[in-house]
C-alpha cells in the first residue's frame, strides 16, 4: 500500500466538492484540500504543479473523516480561494497570492467568471447547511481545518522557530471570543490533552494566523447567535511540504485528534439549547 492510499481522495477537474450529512451539530471543513484545476485554467498557469500543492493543504480533509457533517473542497485555491472574499477569490497578481507568478497568460474574464460562480454555489450550500443545523440542534460549531508551512528556507533548510509557529494554531480573530469562550476554551485543552510522539500538542491561538479567513467571518456573520466557527490551522509536520509525501502515522493522530473533541462539542451544544 502507498502512503498516500486511503489518506487522499480521488478526484477530477470535474468534481467540485463532497458533503457527508449526518446527526451532529459539529461539521468539519477541508476547503483547501484540493489540488484540481480546469483545464484551461491549468493550460495559462506559469506556477508548476508543485509549488501549487506546497501552498494548499493537501491531506486536511483527512482529518475530519470521523465527523458525521464534513465538507471537503476539490478544487485549488489557484483556480478559485473559497476563504478569500469573492472579489479576491482568484490570485490575479503575485500580491495576491504570496510573491507567485501564477500566470503565464492571464485568466479570462471567462475563466474568472466560472471560478466566482463556484465561489457563489459553495457559499450558498454552506448557508443552507448550517440553516438546517440550527434549524435542527439550536446551535453548531465549524471545524475549519487548514495547513501551514513551516520551512520555506527550502527542503534541507532549518524550520522556522517554532516559538512563533505553533504546532497548532487557534484563530479566533472573526468571533465574539467572550460569547464562544466556552467552546473554544475546551476545545484547546483538549487538543493540548493529545500526545503524539512522546510529546503534547503545541497549541496556541491567533499566533501564527489570527482566523482572518472568508469562511469564518461568514459564519458569524449570518449566524452571529447561533455558529461557532474555530479556524484551525495544523502547522505541515504531517507531511514533507517540498515533496508532498504524507507521513501517514502523524495524520493518522491528527484524525484522533479532531474526533476525540467530538462528543466534547456536542456535548456543550447540546447545553446551549
């Protein structure tokens, strides 16, 4: 068996998202798991196909397999960001997109108009779903998974100082933090419970990222009473992000991980109602 067999899904340019709907208050999120992009897109990228993968998050909807509600997006984030609002959801100058070149020739506006109407169809799934589930529990909590890199020095280089990267990183930054403390604070101590190779989890918030993304500030936006929405960013020691290889044993803990806070958070919603 590879070490990437039954850890990563297989899909097309033509596939833009799966959704699992269950009973649970909880819904895990992975919308930058994918790596696809249309062709036509891909035939005008000047950024190679591995440097794309080193700045999505390959893997994280590997995370979330233990929870009844989960999303996970196919698509790059350099055909169409969904944690971007719509009007910077395609990278369309290296500002946008970390200093990369993206483009040898640049997008349509046809092309552009596709991606934007991904970007639409999606968020108006998730508004309907999280309707549902406050219709059903009263109150949910979005687990939003993302990855980061921390040895952008090159392969062979020091990682970065891990004072100032946590392994992972709690971003809070769109919530009312004293509404939701007391789902985010148990949260956190549990996932610093979980000991993986001999160590505790490092886990801080708003250290290396501050939970600034799209879809978080969307969730409380539109559900400001009701949703809970914790961007959740695991530092890429699951993984070598220069050549992509999975380390099938730490994601094998970090799906524990997110399932052990389960019964947890339903737990706590369950006293909101």
């Amino acid at each position: 068996m590879s070490k990437e067999q039954g850890i990563a899904l297989k899909t097309t340019d033509r596939d833009w998202f799966t959704i699992h709907r269950g009973a649970s208050p909880i819904l895990g999120t992975a919308i930058h798991n994918g790596h696809e992009v249309r062709h036509d897109m891909e035939d005008q990228m000047a950024l190679p196909e591995d440097e794309r993968l080193r700045e999505e998050d390959p893997f994280t909807e590997f995370t979330i397999r233990d929870l009844p509600n989960r999303i996970a997006f196919h698509r790059s984030r350099f055909s169409v960001d969904l944690n971007r609002a719509r009007d910077k959801a395609v990278y369309l100058s290296p500002e946008q997109s970390w200093g990369l070149e993206v483009w040898e020739d640049a997008p349509t506006d046809e092309m552009v108009k596709q991606s934007l109407q991904m970007h639409d169809h999606y968020y108006i799934m998730l508004k309907t779903m999280l309707r549902e589930l406050e219709e059903q529990y009263g109150h949910f909590v979005v687990l939003d998974i993302h990855s980061y890199n921390h040895r952008r020095d090159g392969p062979k280089a020091p990682a970065t100082d891990p004072n100032a990267m946590p392994e992972i990183n709690i971003g809070t930054s769109s919530m009312n933090r004293e509404k939701w403390a007391h789902v985010v604070d148990p949260f956190i101590e549990k996932l610093r419970e979980f000991e993986f190779r001999g160590h505790k989890m490092d886990v801080r918030e708003n250290v290396a990222f501050q939970g600034k993304g799209e879809q978080t500030r969307f969730i409380h936006e539109n559900f400001p009473d009701t949703g809970c929405g914790i961007a959740i960013e695991f530092k890429k020691f699951f993984m070598d992000e220069w050549s992509g290889k999975p380390d099938r044993e730490a994601l094998v803990a970090m799906r524990a991980m997110i399932r052990s806070t389960l019964l947890m958070l339903e737990d706590i919603v369950k006293g909101m109602s």
